[in-house]
C-alpha cells in the first residue's frame, strides 16, 4: 500500500452532529476505521448557571436549576431544594415527600424514553423512537397539568411543592401506569433480540466495573457494570425509603447491560409511583418554616436597599441557622447518575458559591476510555450508552 | 436447542416479530395531532404568555406599581416605570422582556392584587425580538385576546394564591381575591358595580 494512504486522519464530530445529542464535540484521530484516540470538547451550551446562582437567592434560583437537565428537570429541582432544606433544616411534610417521590419517577421514566429513543435511533432503530415518543406525550401531559408546564416545571419548593395533585390527576396517572409495562415490552420486541441490536451492543463499549468506579461513573451507566450503586438505596431521600423497590445492575459493562438495566428501571418506576398512589397521606405540602414570599403591610415598603434578602428570608432563627454552616452537600438519583448540588454559604440570602456535580460531565470524561480502539461508528453507539445531556454537562 | 437456534437465526423470528407489532400499530388509533388545524386541549394553569388583567370596572390594568414582581423575578425581566402624581405612585408602564423570561410564574405568586396572570396563550413567536417586548398596552391586549377564548365567565389562576402559605401572611387583597369576572357579559359587569358602590 503506498504510505502516503496509511497516515491517520483528524474528524470533527459534532458539534452539529445529530447523534451526538446536543452540542458536544468530539476530535477523533482515526487510523481506518480504528479510533486512535478520542477527545471530547465541551462548552458549546455553558451558560454559567453556578455563577448566576451567587447572584440570586435561594428560591430563585430554583428555576435555573430546571435548565441543567431539561430532560427530568423535576429530579434537578428536588436535588436542589433538598440541598437548601437540609442547610435551612427544615423537614418537608409527608405529602409533599411523596409527591417528589412519584414526579420524580416520572421525569426518570420520561427521561430514559428519549433515551430509548435517541438511541435506538443512532443505532437504527427508527421505529422505536416514534413509539417512546408517543408515550412520553403522556407523561408531559401529566406534568402540564399539574405543574403548568411540560418541561421546565418549576414545581418543587423549597420546604415542600408548589400546588397540590388533583385526584383527577392520580387518576389519570394509575391508568398510564398500568399500561406502561406493556409498551416497555413493546420496545423490547422491537430491538432486544434483534440481530443488528445485538451487534451493535454485546461486547461494545465494555468497562469493568474497577474502572467504572475509578471514572466516577454513577447511575445506570455505573450499574451496567455490575456495581450496585443507587443513591436512592444509599442516602435516601425525600420517600425513598418507604418504598419498595430493586436496583437493577448488570454484568459485563457492555451498551447492552446498561441498556437491559434501564429497561429494568421503566418497571422500577412503575412500581414506586404505583405504591406512592396508594400511599399518599393526606396533610400540608409545604412546611411551616419554610421560606416564603413575604408579604409585608404595605406594599410599598419593599423598596428598600437590601430587597433580596428581605424577601426571602423574613425569620431570624432561619438567618442564625444559615450562620452556623459554611458548606453543604446533598446529592439525588437523577436519571443519568448522581447529581449533587454542593452549596457554600455564608450569612446572606444568597450562595457563596454553587457547585453542581453533574453526571453528564463525569461521564462524557469517560468517552474517551469506552471509545479508543473500536470503530467510528461504536462512538454513537457508546454515547448513547452513557446517557450524557449536554445542558447538564457544560451547565 | 440447537435446532430451535439455528431456526430462528434462518427464519428470522425475532425481525418478524418485530414487523408484527408495527404491522397491529398500523390499523391502531392514530395518536398524532395535526397540529396547526387540530390543537390539544390545554390544562388550567398553563404557564405561557403574560397579561395584565383588566379590571372589569376600571378597564384599566390593577397593578398598583410596588415592585414586588420586579424583584422576584429571577431573570429580571421585569420592568415598571412609575411615577409619583400628587402623593400616589402611578404606574406609567409595564414591561416584560419575554425572551428573557423563564415563565416561572414567581411574578404571578408574589403580586399582591392579583395584577398579572400567565395565560394559556403559546402561539406569539416573532421573527423580531421586539415582537417579544411586552408593554403594558400589549399585556393588556394580550389579556384580551386570551379572555376573549376563555370558555366560562369568571377566570381564577392557581398561581394567584399560592397553596401551603398561611393566608394570614397575605395582603387582605390577594386574601380575598376571587374569580375575576370577564368583561363579556354586560349583566355581569352591572353586578359588581352593584356591589362595589356601597362599599
Ligand atoms: S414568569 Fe418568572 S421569569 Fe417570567 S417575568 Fe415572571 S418572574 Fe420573571
Ligand atoms: S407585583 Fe403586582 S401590583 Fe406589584 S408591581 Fe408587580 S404587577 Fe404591579
């Protein structure tokens, strides 16, 4: 062969490529089909959203925490409130822990339905992207009805949720539920035992479960390799622990195992909403103390210097609590892996400093070590295995 | 066992499984809307484009310009130029920056009369942004437009009086706020007036 053909060739992939979910670009030095070696940039969505966060108080910046992952902003708002709550202590009302719990599952089960169906898509899969999609109409329905709105909800708050479920809604939701699984098997006949599928998958894109850990790889991706790991198991949250529920983990580290294990979660989720229903207690769905809009005599008092910290924090005890923490972390179970809002505070109304730990970013670091040394086309395959959303990486 | 794989690998049971399934979805239901001729029904409480609700009486907006709205709006969108006439404020205009916005409905929780609603209304792109500068005409219009499609009489969001807060804690205004009834009915508009005047 003439020498000249056998140098290695740089390819810019992203960050307009569809399959690449969002704005993420990837410099790949390839030799043939081989990757040589693969560089992820990333920045192309960075709104500085931790920096924005210093500027406004604790209740406020709630809906920027919708804009990480827009895919389950519910799980990103109850990260964040929990995260304020445990630094301002205060203890969120039976109702409002079990209406988180079960939104929370929904924005998992939306979430991992794009998933299935991009996905499925990049890998050739077209019809199983217009069947998740069909579903997915379901649940943001649901959401719309009862948070006003499909994505970007904004329905936690800090202390609670923002307006109470309908009975209407619960209705609604159980007939969705009991449905469900049956279009989970659906997917499934579609591509699990599909020959292409499991070409594409088995024995693709394999990390142990050693190095899983050492990458920081959290959530399904992490229990694909045989590791059970769940922060809702672990440290758990808001109604969490009431309910009964597995963790599915896989075996090899393969696509295919991370795949069959959020397969497992759809019917995870199914169960943990279908016992929050029939648990909902009844009571108030914002705690006493929480901080709240004030509302003074007159309105025009307001206009004063300080106007943000009057606002939001009109209590005393809740001003010496802030005092007596410097740092905090709390983390959820987001649908990608664990999210974690790590707050510095100091005696104002707003954060020192906000840091998110997002899974997106810890795992688009990784894509390099899946990547390297298989072939062009297993790069999709392996970044949809990894579940990365490009709002939540760059933040 | 043997056999039974190597059939299926020949007759490629799995693949015509597959079809099956889209072949039954075929003659199902269609779900899919067409949507700029059919629209899907929208819940109560959506929260899309602003409008400042005219006060059936007056015929005027209801703000009173205290600022509250403009301060808890996290993207700052907000902004309200007033002026003070003969000891009152008097609110000159309104503007919300819509492309700013993030359509959180804090401004519609923290406004204590009641001033501001977010509508059911999606459908106002532009293809400039100052299409997207609300100001106070223009909310007013919007408010019209909406309650001109809205189905009953009265019109209540549930943004208004957030759940969870005490009551006690709310200016006596927002407190007592009811359905605001819809400049439609004239008889409707008769009656309130009945009612304001001996107050
Ligand atoms: S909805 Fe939120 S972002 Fe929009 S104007 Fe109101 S407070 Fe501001
Ligand atoms: S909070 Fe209400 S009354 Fe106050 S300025 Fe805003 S719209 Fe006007």
């Amino acid at each position: 062969m003439n020498p000249e053909n056998e140098r290695e060739l740089l390819i810019n992939m992203g960050p307009q490529h569809p399959a690449t979910h969002g704005v993420l670009r990837l410099v790949l030095e390839v030799e043939g089909e081989i990757v040589k070696r693969c560089t992820p940039y990333i920045g192309y969505l960075h709104r500085g959203l931790e920096k924005l966060a210093e500027d406004l108080t604790y209740v406020q910046s709630l809906p920027l925490t919708d804009r990480l992952d827009y895919l389950s902003s519910m799980v990103n708002n109850v990260g964040f409130c929990l995260c304020v709550e445990k630094l301002l202590g205060i203890n969120v009302p039976e109702r409002a822990k079990f209406i988180r719990t079960m939104l929370s599952e929904m924005a998992r089960i939306c979430s991992h339905l794009v998933w299935i169906a991009t996905h499925a898509l990049d890998i050739g899969a077209m019809t199983v992207f217009l069947y998740a999609m069909r579903d997915r109409e379901k649940l943001l329905e649901l959401f719309e009805m009862v948070t006003g709105a499909r994505l970007t909800v904004s329905y936690p708050r800090i202390g609670g949720v923002r307006c109470d479920v309908s009975n209407e809604f619960l209705k609604k939701l159980e007939r969705f539920i009991d449905e469900f699984p049956k279009r989970v098997e659906e997917y499934e006949t579609l591509i699990d035992r599909n020959r292409v599928w499991l070409k594409r998958t088995k024995g693709v894109g394999v990390i142990s479960a050693e190095e899983a850990i050492n990458w920081g790889l959290t959530g399904p991706t992490l229990r694909g390799s045989g590791v059970y790991y769940d922060v809702r198991k672990f440290f758990p949250y808001d109604a969490y622990d009431k309910v009964e529920f597995d963790v599915p983990v896989g075996k090899n580290g393969d696509i295919y195992d991370r795949y069959k294990c959020r397969m497992l979660e759809f019917r995870q989720s199914v169960r943990i909403i279908k016992q929050c229903i029939e648990r909902l207690p009844e009571g108030p769905i914002l705690a006493d103390n929480a901080p709240k809009i004030r509302m003074p005599a007159s309105p025009l008092k307001i206009d004063k210097e300080d106007v943000q910290f009057e606002i939001y924090v009109d209590d005393k005890s809740v001003e010496d609590f802030i005092k007596k923490f410097t740092d905090i972390y709390a983390s959820v179970e987001a649908p990608r892996g664990e999210l974690g809002f790590y707050i510095v505070c100091d005696d104002s109304a707003k954060p020192y400093r906000m840091r998110v730990r997002a899974p997106s970013f810890v795992h688009t670091g990784a894509l390099p070590r899946l990547c390297e040394g298989g072939l062009i086309a297993d790069v999709i395959a392996n970044i949809g295995s990894i579940d990365i959303v490009l709002g939540e990486c760059d933040r | 066992m043997k056999v039974k794989e190597i059939l299926t690998k020949i007759l490629l049971i799995e693949i015509f499984k597959g079809l099956a399934l889209t072949l039954k979805m075929l003659f199902s239901k269609s779900v899919t809307v067409q949507y700029p001729f059919e629209k899907r029904n929208i819940h109560e409480g959506f929260r899309g484009r602003h409008a400042l609700v005219r006060d059936p009486i007056s015929g005027d907006d209801k703000c009173i310009g205290c600022m509250r709205c403009t301060t808890v709006c996290p993207s700052r969108c907000i902004h309200i130029k007033r002026e003070k006439r003969e000891n009152k404020m008097v609110v000159i205009d309104y503007i919300i920056d819509a492309s700013r916005c993030v359509y959180c409905a804090y401004c519609v929780e923290a406004c204590p009369v009641c001033a501001l609603v977010l509508t059911e209304d999606y459908e106002y792109s532009s293809y400039e942004r100052k299409g997207l500068i609300f100001n106070k005409e223009k909310l007013l219009k919007n408010w019209d437009e909406f309650s001109a499609k809205w189905p009953a009489d009265y019109y209540f969001n549930k943004f208004w009086q957030p759940p969870g807060i005490d009551p006690s804690r709310w200016p006596k205004t927002k407190r007592e706020q009811g359905p605001v009834p819809l400049k439609r009915g004239v008889e409707i508009k008769r009656e309130v007036k009945n009612e304001q005047l001996p107050s």
